[in-house]
C-alpha cells in the first residue's frame, strides 16, 4: 500500500508482467489530492510497467545503507519490490509504503 502524507493513495503490486500501480478511488476523490510523483499524475487509470517505475526505485535506499539492508534481511540487490517493501516505511519524503498485510 502506497500511503502520501499518512493517507492512503494507492496500490502497488508485483505481476506476472512486471508491476502496477493503481491510485486509491477515494484518495482521488479527495479535493486536495496530490499525485505521489510527477511522472504518476492521478488517473482512474492503471500505470503498468515491465520494471519497477523509476519513483518507486528512487525511493530504496543506495550505497552502504542498501548493503546493511540486504544483509540484514538477506535479500538480492535486484530484487527491486521486495526492497521496496522492506526499506521504504519510514522515507525521508512524503511517500510511504507498507505491505498490504500489516
């Protein structure tokens, strides 16, 4: 789950066929709604991809920290969704992810 400011925005998923991102319809319906980055405006629309949109990949950490964190968890370094979910609940920006099942 994709949350901005706190707020549920949306949904990301891994497929068979890459991945998916879907806004949340009640956070577009949200007056002051703001997109999570400016290459994902809101749209009813589904955004897929072949690869991890290039947001979702800036937001998993790099350097010494990304070492720490696939040792600590003992995941591959190109397995880009799980370190997203694993890394990105406590971001420096707006933008938080945390699995669907907590």
């Amino acid at each position: 789950m994709v949350y901005y400011q706190d707020k549920l925005a949306g949904m990301i998923a891994e497929t068979d066929e890459g991945y998916e991102f879907s806004y949340d319809a009640d956070y577009l319906n949200v007056e002051t709604a703001k997109p999570i980055s400016l290459t994902m405006p809101l749209l009813k629309e589904k955004y897929t991809s072949k690869v991890l949109f290039a947001f979702f990949d800036g937001l998993i950490p790099e350097g010494w920290l990304l070492n720490l964190a696939t040792e600590h968890w003992k995941v591959k370094r190109n397995d880009r969704f799980e370190l997203l979910l694993l890394t990105c609940r406590d971001t420096i920006g707006a933008v938080t992810i945390i699995p669907e099942n907590e």
